[in-house]
C-alpha cells in the first residue's frame, strides 16, 4: 500500500491546488472529501507573496468557503522565527507589500535604513533599487533569513523566477547563503503545522508538486508523501530525483479517487 495510516494533511496551493487564478481538478472536491471524513488539514505554502489573509480571499474567489481556506505559509513561519529568535529587531524584508502589512501586523519592525536583519521572501514587486539595498545589508554581514528555497512558481503558461532564484543572485553578487531557510523542506515547518492541527508529524501527508521542497519532507520530517503532476515536477524528474514520493497521481482528482478506494478497502 504506498500510504499507510494517516491523521491529517498539509495541502500545498501552486501548482497543486491552483494554477493562478484556475482550480486544478478535483480541488474543491478533495476538501469536501477530507471535511466530510473528519480528517483536519493545512494549506501549506512556500509562496511568500501573498499574506496568509490574502490567500484566503483568493481561495473565497476560487469557490471555497472561507472556513475551509485554512493557511500556513513560509511568511507565517518567519514571522514565528523572528518573533522567537529577534524579538526586537528592525528587518529589511524584500517582499511583497501584502506579505509586509503582515509582518507589520504581528509586530515586526520594518525598516529601509539601519535594519539589524535582512529577509528574502517571493518578491513579485521587487526593484532593482530594493535588490540592490538587500545586497549592501549582506555584505554587511546582517543575519539573513530566506522565507523559502522555491526556484520556479509555476504560473499558467509556465513558471516565474521565485525566491529561490533570487537567492541564487544574491548569492553570486554577495556570496552569501542564507543563514536559514524557512518554509518546505525544513522539518520545522512540519512541526509547526502538526501542533496547529493537533496530530503526530508522522501521521501527516504532504500533498504537493515540487519534488525539493514538497517530496523532500518525507526525508527531512518523516512524513508521508503524494507528488501531484500538475505543477512543476513532471513523470520523468523522478528518475533522477533524491525524493522518492510514497504516491504519485496526475492531481488531486486521482488522488481524491485512490483516497475513495484506498478507505473502503
């Protein structure tokens, strides 16, 4: 059987639940499946673009009801973090002016000038100016945190340059790392989700279509695993892949099927 118990799931959205502003199929139908059985879930993104409130007004407008659209990002795990690990920091964020009004929201103290840490989230309104501040900060030395390793978003038509793209520029100009990276596959991420939804981290699975980031928590958390080939990963990226997914279906339709099937068994 490729999925053995479980109690719960983290469901990633791009690539996996939507295609922007498109329901991938059985979408909306694995919810109502999961909601139906009792079994708790998370949306679970990497996209640091859109706030967690914001997501769930895009969710509103794909059909799901607003109770249903319940949503972890990797912004919301680096809010946590620096709540927890710089409480009283001034932060330079490259992101989104969405993605700001949360930071502003849980108290996070944004800055332009004099900043004591420097983070890099999926920027879609970045400016070569605002890219450009983020490096000198670096070469500073100030602790920098990324929100996730993401390279592509894929989009309809194709993909955009995501944050993990941006750390590969900002390390060829800085040669800087990030210090961490938040956001799927850090295990903590996985952890945290597991406490929010009341289940053990090992009896999750994550649903989703990148094999680095989504597949990969079946190494770095223990968890369980379905790759879904509607976003970025395709059939043949498994052949040379690390990250081996316990099920792999075309979409949450097939998956939705199996899940039918594999209950009544």
């Amino acid at each position: 059987m490729p999925l053995t118990e479980f109690a719960g799931f983290a469901v990633d959205m791009d690539g996996t639940f939507f295609l922007g502003d498109r329901l991938l199929p059985g979408a909306l139908e694995f919810i109502s499946f999961l909601r139906a059985k009792g079994i708790p879930y998370r949306f679970l993104t990497n996209n640091s673009s859109k706030s967690s409130l914001a997501y769930v007004g895009k969710l509103q407008g794909l059909g799901l009801k607003a109770e249903d659209a319940l949503i972890y990002s990797s912004g919301d795990a680096c809010i946590g973090y620096l709540q927890q690990n710089f409480p009283e920091a001034s932060v330079f964020l490259l992101g989104t002016p969405s993605l700001q009004e949360s930071f502003k929201a849980a108290g996070i103290r944004l800055v332009e000038d004099e900043a004591q840490v420097a983070v890099l989230a999926f920027d879609t309104t970045l400016t070569y100016a605002r890219l450009t501040r983020f490096c000198d900060l670096l070469r500073a030395g100030l602790p920098y945190i990324s929100t996730h390793p993401d390279i592509n978003c894929p989009v309809p038509g194709g993909y955009a340059p995501d944050a993990g793209a941006m750390m590969a520029l900002v390390r060829a100009s800085t040669g800087r790392e990030p210090d961490i990276v938040l956001g799927k596959p850090n295990p903590e991420i996985m952890r945290q989700l597991a406490a929010q939804i009341d289940v053990d981290p090992a009896q999750l699975v994550m649903v989703g279509d990148r094999l680095y980031t989504d597949i990969a928590l079946g190494q770095t958390a223990g968890v369980q695993t379905v790759l879904v080939l509607s976003g970025e990963a395709k059939r043949e990226h498994l052949a040379v892949s690390p990250y081996q997914p316990d099920l792999v279906c075309e979409d949450l339709s097939e998956l939705l099927e199996f899940l039918r099937g594999w209950g009544s068994a």
